[in-house]
C-alpha cells in the first residue's frame, strides 16, 4: 500500500523500493541497499542518481566510498513542491504554443464524431474533454447503472474526480438504483449532485452535457465512448427528463 501511494507521488516503482530501504538502512553504501530494495546491482546506480536529482537523496564521501541516505519523510513535501513548479512551467510553454499546434491541427471537432477511452486514466481523459468548455447556466446530467461487483472501483473512481468538479464549478443531476443512494461517495458529494432514484433498470452508465454524451462500460477494464452529436444529447436529455419527473429522492 505504501508503494502505491509514493508511486502517485512520482516515483517509479524502483524508486520507491530504493528509498524505503534506505529508511530502514541509514546511511549506506550501494551494496546494502541493492540487496534489501531487491534492485540488480546493474540497476541501482542509475535509480540512485534519479532520486538525487529529484533531491530525495543525498551522498557523501568516506574514505573514497559513497554513502547514501534518504530524506526525511517530512521533506517530501519539498519534492512535490518542486513537481508542481515544474508543471507550472510546463503549463505556461503549453499555453503559448497551443495556438500554433491548432493552426497545424488537420481536423476539428466538429468532424470527430466519437472517441473511445480505455481504463480509469482513460475515463479521467474524457471527462476532463467532456467538460473542458463550460457553460456554467447548464447542469450535467447523468444516468448511473449501479453494478455491485465493481461499486466500490467505481465510487473510488468519481471521488477522486470530485476535486475536479469542484474546481470547474459544475453541477449534476443523475439518476441511478437504490442501491448507490447508500454509497458513501452520493453522501460526500451531495453539495453539487441533485440524485433521484428508481426500481427499474436505467440505459446505462451516461453522462450528458451540452452536445456531448460519455457512454461508459464498467469492468475489468472499463471502457469509455465519447460522442458529439446534439441530436443523440437531446435525445438522451428529454428520455432523462421524463424519468426525472417519476424518480424518487
């Protein structure tokens, strides 16, 4: 578990196991820590010199040998601190050659009809190009096909993307089963989404906002179709208003 969780931060998957047994380790030489981070000798070297570079790990020189030594736990703040620097300034070169990438740019959206997006980093991309046009008079809509097998997977997944909904300001209205009224993500979330439920099997797992609908799959690995069209977004929107009218809080 905190593998994973260090890995979010940015690490790689060796980076991680070298900095954990360097916690426990100390101060050390290479061999030490190759051998209790179960990282080839070949290897080692190379994920040292990226942890110091991302200044996780520091060096010093005793009798012509390197001893190598992690940052305290509580300093990592300083490494994400540096992470959103440089995203910062990742985002401003974006920002002034964007204008150049469309003017090269062979297509629009008006002739992309559909896009499909698979697995969870997937289903983020096409949320975040669902909503990347906001018009804040308009209320997202959204039918929710409860699935118990992957409930959990899936209540993870759109409290995770709460943050991002909160920072566009948009605001929901779904319907869904019963059975999600008692999930904790509808009790977290309830300040932006209005739900109402019913006792009969919905279409699906949609979303629909302005021109655009987010058909989704839930699985193993789940798997996401973006379509524009206004005609199948007002289709779905009028079938979701007539449900709306019967629905139950």
């Amino acid at each position: 578990m905190i593998e994973q969780e260090l890995q979010s931060l940015g690490l790689t998957g060796g980076e991680t196991k070298a900095y954990l047994a360097m916690l426990e380790l100390g101060s050390s030489t290479v061999g030490p820590i190759a051998k209790k981070s179960g990282i080839s000798y070949s290897k080692i070297y190379e994920v040292l010199q990226r942890l110091i570079e991302k200044g996780i790990v520091s060096f010093i020189i005793k009798e012509k040998t390197k001893y190598f030594q992690s940052i305290e736990p509580k300093l990592l703040y300083k490494f994400l601190d540096k992470q959103e620097l440089e995203i910062e300034k990742s985002r401003d070169r974006l920002n002034k050659i964007i204008p150049e990438l469309e003017k090269r740019t062979k297509f629009t959206m008006d002739k992309q009809e559909a896009e499909i997006f698979i697995g969870i980093k997937g289903l983020r991309t096409a949320y975040e190009k669902m909503f990347s046009d906001i018009d804040k008079k308009e209320i997202a809509l959204f039918f929710y096909a409860y699935k118990e097998e992957f409930a959990g997977e899936i209540d993870n997944f759109y409290y995770r993307l709460a943050p991002f909904y909160k920072s566009i300001n948009i605001r929901f209205r779904g319907l869904s089963s019963k059975q999600w009224a008692k999930s904790e993500y509808v009790k977290k979330t309830a300040s932006f989404i209005d739900s109402k439920y019913v006792e009969f099997p919905l279409p699906g797992t949609i979303d629909i906002y302005q021109d655009m609908i987010l058909e989704i799959a839930w699985g193993n690995k789940p798997v996401g179709i973006l379509i524009q069209s206004k005609e199948i977004a007002q289709n779905y929107r009028t079938y979701f208003n007539e449900v709306w009218k019967i629905a139950k809080k």
